[in-house]
C-alpha cells in the first residue's frame, strides 16, 4: 500500500513538473510577444516623433532614444506656447494702442467740426 501511495505520489509530481512546465513555456512565449509589441511601439513612436531617427536601417531604437525625442517635442511644444503667449500679449497691446490712435482721431475730427 506505501509503494502505491508512493508511486501516486510520484504520478502526482510528474504532473505537476509538466504543468509547470507547460506555463513556463507558456511565459516565455508571453514575455517574447511582449517583447516585440514594446520594440514594435518603441519603433512607431520613433517614426511618429522623428521619422529620420527611426529610418530603415534596421537597428533597434533604445528607450533613452525614445524618451530623448519625446522630451525634445515637449521643449519644442512648451517654447511655442510661450511664443504664442508673446505673440498674444504684443497683438493685444498693438489692439488698445489701435483703439487709444482710433479715439484721439475721433476726438481731433470733432474738435475740427467745432473749429469749422
């Protein structure tokens, strides 16, 4: 009875080692597939934000060159909302000195009609 006990046991194992086997395979697979969707993204976000960098030359984009460029296009963003902010100011300034040049004409052709 010990021995079929034993071999049971032993039945049971094996099973257990090729599950664990099968999902370690299964994994590996995972992690692989993961692996190329992550190159794969890496490269599309490349070409997205440089598609010079990310020519074809085949070579594999590593994540400091992906962050580089996206770091690059946010300075790049952030300067041209300064500028536009800039450029909102002066336009705004130039509009009430328009209206300051507008209002001194009308006050001058009235004083004129008064003069005539």
């Amino acid at each position: 009875q010990a021995e079929e006990e034993l071999k049971a046991a032993c039945a049971r194992r094996a099973e257990q080692l090729r599950e664990m086997g099968r999902r370690e395979r299964l994994l590996r697979a995972d992690l692989r597939r993961a692996g190329e969707q992550l190159e794969s993204f890496k490269t599309q976000v490349m070409q997205v934000c440089s598609p010079s960098a990310a020519g074809s030359t085949g070579k594999s984009i590593t994540e400091q060159q992906v962050i580089e460029e996206i770091r690059q296009i946010c300075d790049k963003n952030q300067q041209s909302h300064e500028r536009e902010q800039c450029l909102q100011e002066e336009l705004s300034s130039r509009l009430t000195k328009e209206k300051e040049v507008s209002a001194n004409i009308e006050v001058l052709k009235n004083s004129l009609r008064e003069l005539q």
